[in-house]
C-alpha cells in the first residue's frame, strides 16, 4: 500500500528571477548531515535588523541546528532610505528582507502581532502600546510550535539594549520560556501544540554604539569558520544576509577570520563547553530512532555529488522507516526534510506560472504547469491538484524531458482578496488583529493559489505543494517570477490624500476619483462620495472599460460641505451593475516594487482627508532637495506653494534666489553625499537673504566626509523626544517662528503621532536661537527639537520635528509651524 506526505515547498523555496531553486550537490549534503541533528535554536529581538546574522548562519549551517528568528514586530516604525514608505507599507517592506536574508543564512522567520509604533525609551513606556499578555502570548505560542532546545535574546531585560522595544523583547522571551513549559498559561493554544520547556536561554552579549557587555568569564563560541563544502566563512555569508535589509541602509562588507560571539545564561542551566549541553541531539531523543542514524550515515557517506540521484533508493528506504515510528515533533520535522532531500537529489523541477500578475474576481486564470525530471531518477507524477481541480495523470517521468499543459481556473468572485493577512481588520494601538491562531507568526500572505503536485518515488506518493506564480522576460533582468495576487474587479484610488481649507478661503476645491479596471468592465456605476457630514454622488450609466483600463471622476467640496469641521474624511464608493450583478469597489491597491525583494500589495480604503484651519502663509515657491524619501512635497503643494523638487542636477543648474525657501528632505545628506559639495552655493542663497530648512538627519551614515550642513557649528544628536504628547515649551515666545503668519501655541501639538521629534541638534553655535523645550516623561527638557540662525540677510533651520510624519497624518499645528518656518524671510517675519 502507497503511503503519502504532503511537503509545502512555498516561501522559502521560492524567490525573484527563479521559479524554484534548484539545490547544489553541496546544499544537499549538509542536509543530509542535517539529518542526523535534532537540535533547535530560536533568536528573539524587537525589529527586522536586530538579528545576529553571523551567529544565525553558524548555526544553521555548520552546527546544523533547525534555526528561527523571531522578530517581535515587522519594523512598522523605522524610516526608510530607499523610498517614502512609511508605517505598515514599510513594515511589509523589512517582512520582505527578512525572508530574503532567511533565504541566505538558512533561518526561518516569525512574528509576534505587536506593531512596531516607534522608538521607545524603556519598556514600561513599550507596554504602554503593546499589550503584554497577548504578545507573551504569542513568543509562547512559536516556542511551543517550533520546540527550541535553546532560546537566545539578541538584548538583556535591564535596559543596556537601549531601545524599549529591545528591552521588552528580552522580557517576553524569559518570561516565555518559563510559561511555554506551564500548561496553566495559555491553554488554548493546547489545541493545536503541546507545552514545551527549553533547556535554557542566553543572552547573546555584543560590543556596539560605544557598549560593551562582553566580558572574558561569559561563554563564548567562534562561529567566523570557513566552510569547504559551501567555498564561503559565516562571515561571508552572513554579511549578504544582513545586506537585504536595504531600507535600513543596513549593507555591511564581508568579513573572515575568528569572530567570538559571547553568552550569559538568564535562564536554564548554563553551558560550560557547549550551547546545547545536556541536549540529546541524536536519534535517541525519537522513540524507536536509533537505527534511523545508521542509515542516514550511510547515505551521507556515499553520496555522490556528481550524481546524487544515486541517493534517492536510500532515502526513500529512510523515509518508510520513519514513517513506522510513533508520531513524533522530530519524526515529522525529520521526514520534511528527507523528502525535500528526494526532490532535490532527483533534480525533480516543479512549476505553476501564469502570465499575467492578477488574478481578477470574475475572471478567470490560465496556470501553465511543467514537470522536468532532470536527473532521471525513477519517478512517476501521479496526480495535480490546483483550486479544486484533480488531474490523474499517471506519467513516468522521462530524464530531462519537459511535461507542460494549461489549465484554467475560475477566479470566483468570493476569492478573497490577496490582502496580508495581520491587514484584514482594523489594528488595535500597538498591535495587530489576527483571530486565527494558526496563522500567527506566519511570516508572509497565504499564496493566492496552491498547486499540489504528486509524485511517486520507489512506491512512496509525496505531495509537493508550490505558489502558482508570476513569471515573465525582462529584456534586462532576464527571467523573473513573482507572487500572483488576487485583486477585485476595480479599485478606487482617490487624489489628492489631502485637501486644506484655509480659514477664511471661499474657492471649493476639486479632488478625483479614480476607478481602475482590473478586467474588461461594461456597466452602470454609481459613485459616493461620504463624509461625516455629507454625501456626493455621480452617476455613470454607460461605463465601459478595458482591462488596466481607468476612468477619473472628478468632484468639488466646499468648506460648507465639511459643516464646519476641523477635519472630516471623504470615502469613495462606486456601485457597479454588470449583467445583472451588483458590485462594490471601495479598495484601492498599493503595489510596491523594489529590485531586492518580491512586488508587494496590499488593499485599503482610500479616503480624502479634509483640513479646515486657520492657516497663513507666506512665499509662493519652494524648492525641495529629496532625501531618503518622505511625503512632505505634497502637503507643501496642498499648502498652496509651488514645490520643484532638486537632485544634484537641479541645485547645480538654478539660480536659488526664485524660491523664498528650500527645504532639505529627510535625512538628505545622510543619502546624498554630492550635497557637501552645495554647502558654499546653499550658505550663498541664505545670507543673500534665502531661507534653508533642513529636516532631520542622522549623526551616522552620513557621507565619507562629515557633511557641512549649516554656517555655523552644530552636531547631530540621538536625541529625541518620543512621547508625541510631550508637553512643549515655547522658549523664545516673541520669535517670528511661533508668530508669523500663524500664532503658535500649545493647541498646535495637539493630535501629533507617533513622537515628537528625533535626531536634535546638540553643541550648536551661539549664534542658534532655540525655540522649543520639550522631554519624555522623567527627562530634563532638550532645547534643541527646532534651533534656527540669521545668516547675513537670510535664515538657516535645523529642526528633528517628524514634519514627515505628522503631514501626511494631518495634524494641524505641523502645518502652522511648517508655514511659520517658510515665512522667515518674509517682510512680516521682521
């Protein structure tokens, strides 16, 4: 009797530009040394980055320990050097280069459903946000799934770690690693798990940003080897790792040579010689596994890396005995290797692609399948199960010949969409909504469609599960494969984000919205357009659309129309009647694509956020030198200025006396190293009466020379201030910056979010005034958020004030201030 096993070969099998990898001769061989180690580590810390990359791929790839990184949040709150990405859209931005580094040092990834809000000073202030049981709950829930043996902590739970978040990622650990092994805590998750106690947990010591916490008594391993069979140290390795976190500008050189990781021991025995001491890392820990660790050393030690087909009589012989042990964690995890094994000694090449990228709800889809047998290993494809669609086939596979056919499937229109699945509801403060415990910690989406294809070797049936994915030529990139996605029929995209009425404007003002066809629409549409206090509709009775076909409809509001409210929101609705059927579009789709990771898209309702405030301003152009990435430019433009934004061609080429002020985008110089050599035509326009504004930048990263930012002496600090309801001093109350055109006062810092500001000034000229006082709770007020200097007949800003995230959120007091800090070299600011 055929005996079968279900292998899902998703995320980690699959990346950019392969449509499967295809394991090397010497991949397969430390798998199957791997074989014959049963022994796990799990790595917590708090963000995407904060991982030890190093000490990771030693461990996977020459202790060969199943390995994991759990990273409590997906890095939601950090900024963003390669584009304006900010939040949740930024947080699937480091998911995604994380997978790419778990890709290349061997780890596997998980999360915890805490939202990373930002930096916090302690962990106190941390579990303001997050709420501790449930994400306790969480740590508990990935190690009673994936069973350390050992846990380890990337910071210490008394604070040395400095970020809050860190602090508090080491908390959760210890106190996971207790509660996992109680069946008191948490029973619920006994479903699905059974409780699980670590043999210990250490805290990984480390010598960074000028702390040093290693000391020569803790435990210590050397984990820079070089490893033969790969041609590359764990230096190496582990640097290319550590590369993928791109928007960190986190890219670091390869390293050789002896490196030294240290430990000290926060719960469990401690190890003397050993990480995993008094750990049974053979087949003994599997009842009735001895004989298994014979077998698989003969197989180890006859591979043949020419042809490794060779192996698979033997690991099918492997796998019927595991399959007659008690059911068993190692015994299953052990048999999802060996048969990952079989595959890749076979050379079996397993593909469902499509051509085209969505899959659009009521239409349908065409999967081109293909099966090559490269190696010639007996195998026989039994069976493909794709949506609900079972192919006998029965096809022995020839050596090296492709098997292809077509088949196509309807895309119901009660698909779900392909939205991440921590998206699907409405966040709480500092945490995601996840009801399905099952999916918690799941890295990635749930792929749009599966194919499962069966395949028979020496009597045994496996059943290989893959993405159906995007596949395509680029002229320059070549072949590249990418997730499918199931969208709607139509989105609805509205524009501008933002629409301000100034106090006192009586113009109305236009906004779009824009319905996009995701497949050929012939209907009858009904626009709304709802807010608090009013609805706007817009009838269309002939629709008719191509597919990737958009038509704009374009609307008025007046300031009446918000009733007057400080803020209202206006949401886009479109009806749609096609043969008959009734539809909703309400969704707009973001699509983000970077080189270094797979296209990412998520769906979300699209409002038009309406501003009524008392807001002056002075100055007509600006010119606006693009850093890291933010979306400052468009609030300026809703602002009512004209915004040219400049890149190195453009300050070289204009005369800087048209803009009455030019602002400095986030983290410019950290970015742009050219802009040093500006510094004499910059301090030129401001002291022949210009104003420069220069938003935040870091003290690090800054360019191979220190960059010349101001025209006088100030340093970068890593200040901030991250309570966004700090109290805030005005310290030069009569300033034209707190006056003209708008008085500010303590309303204007109302309603910000996130924090206040980062990154301050500090040891500035006497010449800089400074403007605002401000401090976390228990802090000594820093005076250095906002620091302003006349220069000849002009002015010169620095200021950490998060402008880039309090525009886009639409807080009104940053408009004010932003407006006051424009106006400085206006006549009235005198």
């Amino acid at each position: 009797m055929k005996k079968s096993f279900s292998l899902a070969l998703l995320a980690l099998s699959c990346f950019i530009g392969r449509a499967q990898n295809a394991a090397s001769s010497a991949d397969i061989y430390l798998g199957l040394k791997k074989l014959n180690v049963l022994g796990s580590v799990l790595y917590v810390a708090a963000h995407p980055d904060d991982e030890n990359t190093r000490l990771l791929t030693w461990l996977s790839k020459d202790r060969l320990y199943r390995t994991g990184y759990l990273s409590l949040t997906r890095g939601d709150g950090g900024q963003n050097l390669i584009g304006n990405e900010q939040g949740i859209a930024l947080g699937m931005i480091r998911t995604q280069e994380l997978l790419a580094a778990r890709r290349i040092d061997g780890a596997e990834q998980f999360f915890t459903r805490a939202f990373d809000f930002g930096f916090s000073k302690n962990p106190e202030e941390t579990f303001t946000k997050w709420d501790r049981e449930t994400i306790l709950a969480d740590v508990v829930w990935t190690i009673r799934k994936f069973r350390p043996d050992v846990i380890i902590t990337r910071f210490p739970t008394t604070g040395e770690g400095g970020h809050g978040h860190h602090t508090a990622s080491a908390i959760l650990a210890n106190e996971a690693f207790k509660a996992a092994g109680d069946p008191a805590r948490f029973p619920e998750q006994l479903k699905w798990v059974e409780v699980w106690q670590p043999k210990r947990i250490l805290w990984n010591t480390f010598n960074f940003g000028g702390n040093n916490t290693q000391r020569e008594d803790q435990f210590k391993v050397e984990v820079g080897g070089f490893n033969p069979v790969l041609g590359a140290s764990y230096g190496e390795i582990s640097a290319d790792s550590r590369s993928q976190h791109k928007s960190q500008g986190f890219g670091v050189a390869r390293s050789r040579g002896e490196a030294l990781e240290y430990f000290a021991t926060t719960g469990g025995s401690a190890p003397a010689k050993d990480l995993m001491e008094q750990v049974d890392l053979s087949w003994q820990r599997v009842p009735g596994g001895q004989a298994v660790a014979q077998m698989i050393e003969k197989v180890t030690t006859s591979f043949d890396f020419v042809q490794p087909q060779k192996s698979v009589p033997q690991l099918a012989a492997v796998y019927k005995i595991l399959q007659q042990l008690p059911d068993s964690y190692w015994r299953r995890v052990k048999m999802e290797e060996v048969a990952k094994l079989i595959a890749s000694c076979s050379g079996l090449f397993l593909e469902a692609s499509t051509s085209v990228q969505n899959a659009v709800q009521g239409d349908s889809l065409r999967v081109n399948i293909l099966v090559n047998n490269r190696n010639g290993a007996p195998l026989k494809w039994q069976r493909l199960v794709l949506d609900g669609l079972d192919t006998a086939l029965n096809v022995t596979l020839a050596p090296n010949r492709n098997t292809a056919f077509q088949k196509s499937i309807y895309v119901g229109t009660e698909k779900a969409v392909s939205q991440p699945y921590w998206l699907r509801e409405k966040m709480k403060e500092g945490m995601f909504t996840v009801r399905d415990q099952e999916l918690i910690g799941q890295p990635d989406i749930t792929p749009a469609y599966t194919a499962r294809f069966d395949v028979e070797v020496e009597g045994l049936t496996f059943s290989y599960k893959l993405p159906v994915q995007y596949k395509y030529t680029d002229p320059v990139k070549g072949e590249v494969i990418q997730p499918v996605f199931v969208v709607p029929a139509a989105t609805v995209f509205a524009t501008p984000d933002l629409l301000i009425f100034p106090k006192g404007a009586e113009k109305p003002k236009e906004f779009g919205v824009q319905l996009s066809a995701n497949r050929k629409l012939q209907a009858t549409a009904n626009l709304e357009v709802r807010s608090a206090a009013n609805v706007i509709r817009k009838d269309d009775p002939s629709l008719q659309l191509d597919r990737n076909g958009s038509k704009t409809y374009y609307l008025t509001v007046g300031k009446e129309q918000i009733n007057g409210r400080q803020s209202d929101a206006l949401q886009s609705f479109v009806h749609l009647k096609e043969g008959g059927k009734e539809q909703e579009a309400y969704l707009a789709m973001t699509s983000i694509n970077y080189d270094h990771i797979p296209t990412i898209r998520y769906f979300y309702q699209d409002p038009v956020q309406v501003l009524h405030i008392d807001l002056k301003t002075s100055g007509t152009r600006i010119g606006y030198i693009v850093g890291a990435g933010d979306k400052v430019p468009e609030a300026l433009e809703q602002m009512g200025y004209e915004v040219v934004l400049m890149g190195e061609k453009e300050l070289l080429r204009n005369n800087l006396q048209q803009f009455d002020a030019i602002i400095a985008g986030v983290r410019a110089y950290n970015t742009n190293d050219w802009l040093n050599g500006f510094h004499d035509k910059l301090m030129a326009y401001v002291q022949g009466g210009g104003n420069l504004i220069v938003q935040y930048n870091t003290s690090s990263q800054i360019g191979p020379v220190r960059a010349k930012i101001g025209p006088y002496k100030f340093d970068i600090s890593r200040n901030r201030v991250t309570d966004e309801n700090a109290a805030v001093t005005m310290l030069q109350p009569q300033h034209p910056v707190l006056n003209v055109p708008n008085k500010i006062t303590a309303d204007d810092f109302k309603g910000w979010v996130q924090e206040r500001s980062i990154y301050h000034a500090s040891n500035t000229d006497p010449q800089f005034e400074k403007i605002l006082g401000m401090s976390d709770p228990g802090e000594t007020s820093d005076n250095s958020s906002l620091v302003v200097a006349k220069y000849g007949k002009g002015y010169f800003t620095y200021t950490g004030l998060v402008f880039f995230r309090q525009l886009p959120a639409g807080v009104p007091g940053a408009y004010r201030l932003l407006a006051n800090l424009i106006a400085l070299n206006s006549k009235k600011a005198f």
